[in-house]
C-alpha cells in the first residue's frame, strides 16, 4: 500500500486544489472549477473524488438550485414574456383602430363616389 495517503491528508489536497483554481493559481492551469480540473491539480482520478470524498465532490459541483428557484425562473420568465406580448397587444390594438378609421373613411368616399356615378349614368334603353 505504498503511495497511499490518509484521507485526511487528501481531502486537505483536494481543498487546497479547490482554492488554487478558483484564486487562478492553478498548477496544471485549470481556469474552470469542476472534478475533473480538481482531480489533475492533485493528480488523482475523478472516480476517487466522486466515491471517496462525496463532500468535496459536493464543494466543487454548483449547488442546485431548489424547485422553488427553478419555479421562480420560470415564473420571472413567463411575466418578461407577459410584458412582452401585452405591448404587442397595446400595439396591435392602436393599428386596429388607424386601419378602422381609415376604413370609414373609404366607406364614405365609395358611396359617394357611387352616387355621384349614378347621376352620371344616362340609360340609353329609354
């Protein structure tokens, strides 16, 4: 069992290794905190951290985050979309109204113009 070290002296390593990347002073220069980059600085599998050492595998891994915060995200998400599709409506809303008016206005300008066409019109059957 030469080349064994105390899992006491390893786990120091590790967390060590762990402040070196995350300061920049990496060894090997790891510039990205995770098992793998840890693993290389100490020099050891990620096999070893992941079934020897499940608290500094959790150290290193982002921490999750809740349901609540994955709910919360996706709620923050929905009311920018929300927001969003309200000024669209605003938007589409004031075009109705333009397009409206407009509308009218040729309403009246074509039955003008088709009385003005009748009194034009001779009927040349009489």
């Amino acid at each position: 069992m030469a080349g064994r070290k105390p899992s006491s002296i390893r786990a120091k390593e590790l967390d060590l290794a762990i402040a070196r990347i995350k300061l920049g002073k990496s060894r090997t220069g790891a510039t990205e905190l995770n098992i793998t980059t840890v693993a290389k600085e100490v020099g050891v599998t990620p096999a070893l951290i992941h079934n020897h050492y499940p608290e500094i595998a959790d150290k290193i891994r982002p921490p999750k985050k809740s349901n609540n915060q994955k709910q919360q995200v996706q709620i923050d998400s929905l009311e920018r979309e929300n927001a969003k599709l309200r000024d669209e409506q605003v938007t589409l809303k004031a075009k109705i109204a333009k397009l409206a008016t407009q509308n009218e206005v040729l309403i009246i300008e074509n039955a003008e113009l088709k009385k003005a066409a009748k009194s034009k019109v001779v009927d040349i059957n009489r």
